[in-house]
C-alpha cells in the first residue's frame, strides 16, 4: 500500500525470508488472494519465496539472514533472545545490528542499559542516552520520548518538550499526552501544544487505510481483543 507503517509493531509483520516489513491490512489482503486464487502458493509479497511450513522452518531461513549480515533479521533475534531471557544473546545480536545502523536495536540497547539487563547498570546514562540519541535521529519515536524522560530528570524541561513536540509529530501517542500534562501544568503553550496536536493527527491518519481498519476489526470481531489475537500467534488464514 505504500504507506508509512503505524508506530505500534504489532499491526505489521516481519518477513522472515527477506526482513522486509509488511502491515497487517496488506499481508491479510495477500493470504485472501492466495486463499482465493486456491492455486497461489501462498508466498512473501514481496520476494515470493514461499511461506515457511513451520516455525522451525522460519528460524531457519532467518539465521540464513543472520549469515549474510542482515540488521533487520538480527534485531529480530535479539527480540526472541530477549524473550526467552537470554540477555547475553539479545545484547550480542543487538550489539551487531546497532553496529549496521539498525535504530531499533540501538533503542533496545539503550533499554538493557537503562534497566542492567545482561549488563551493567549505566548509572551515569551516558550508553543510555548514546544509543537513545542514535535511534531518536534515526526516526524512532519511544527514543525521542526517552530523551525527553532524561532531559526532564535533569531539570532541563525545556529540552525534554522538543523531544516530545517531535515525537508527538511522528504520532507518538505517549509523547501527546505528556505534553497535554505540560500544557496543564503551564509548561507548554498552547499554540505549541494545538500544533503538536495537528502534526499527531496528521501523521496517524498517514497510516490509516480501508484495509488496516478491516483487518483491526476482523481481529476484534473474531478474538475480542487485540490482545487475545497475539496469544493465538498473531495474524493467519
């Protein structure tokens, strides 16, 4: 479809067989074509390779990406590595993606920082904010939103509101309300605040298609939650 993809990771896929990224109104228009096609196999939109039969079989042609130095594929695993609470592992994987320019491992770093997860707490925030600003100038909103955290701890109100005026404009829901907060307390203006307001709308309807609220409403309609739906393994025929 050609839009900006939303924010939340949950409402796009990742293909496993080229890391490209795909959002779930687009990748349920593709399993109904193929579903509807009956000779279509179903296939990558993208590369065609065909759907993994398994998930073993998905890790497999992942690692394949991992061999060949793909950013994506390994911030992927660091994710599952994370999750299965292997934090030395998610740290090396991320550690090598940040390396390739990945914003979303530098971020995921930055949080292992912050927390001392498989590392050592950074008390002084200076890997935190390192790998923050990384991801913050590489687009990523939750890092933008972070700086703003820190350069609030640090007294610094008037820096931290940029960082969330810019978040916010990437349509970062958690950097508006924070700034609402502002505005009551008396520390954003409103012309500021009714600008950051417009830009949020904006960049969220930027993502909004006839297919992505089709598929949000098949997923209610048919688990009752979003939440529910991921615990069944996200998005199938």
């Amino acid at each position: 479809c050609f839009l900006p993809l939303p924010i939340d990771h949950t409402k796009s896929n990742m293909m496993h067989c080229c890391s490209k990224a795909i959002c779930n109104g687009c990748d349920r228009a593709n399993q109904m074509r193929e579903f509807e096609g009956r000779s279509v196999e179903d296939s990558c939109p993208f590369c065609r390779h065909p759907a993994p039969k398994s998930q073993e079989e998905a890790d497999r042609i992942q690692m394949k990406r991992i061999e060949v130095n793909d950013p994506v594929a390994m911030c992927h695993m660091g994710g599952k590595r994370c999750d299965e609470g292997d934090y030395d592992g998610a740290f090396e994987y991320w550690t090598k993606a940040a390396g390739l320019g990945n914003i979303d491992s530098h971020y995921q770093l930055s949080v292992m920082y912050r927390d001392g997860l498989g590392v050592e707490k950074d008390k002084n925030k200076k890997r935190e904010v390192y790998h923050l600003e990384q991801a913050a100038i590489g687009g990523f909103p939750d890092a933008r939103y972070n700086l703003g955290i820190v350069e609030e701890e640090h007294g610094r109100m008037d820096r931290a509101v940029k960082h969330w005026i810019i978040a916010a404009n990437q349509g970062h829901d958690h950097s508006l309300r924070t700034l609402k907060d502002c505005y009551r307390e008396g520390s954003v203006k409103k012309e500021d605040f009714a600008t950051a307001l417009r830009a949020h709308q904006a960049a969220v309807d930027a993502t909004k298609s006839p297919q992505r609220e089709a598929i949000e409403e098949f997923i209610c309609k048919k688990w009752g939650s979003r939440q529910a739906f991921f615990r069944r393994g996200g998005l199938k025929c």
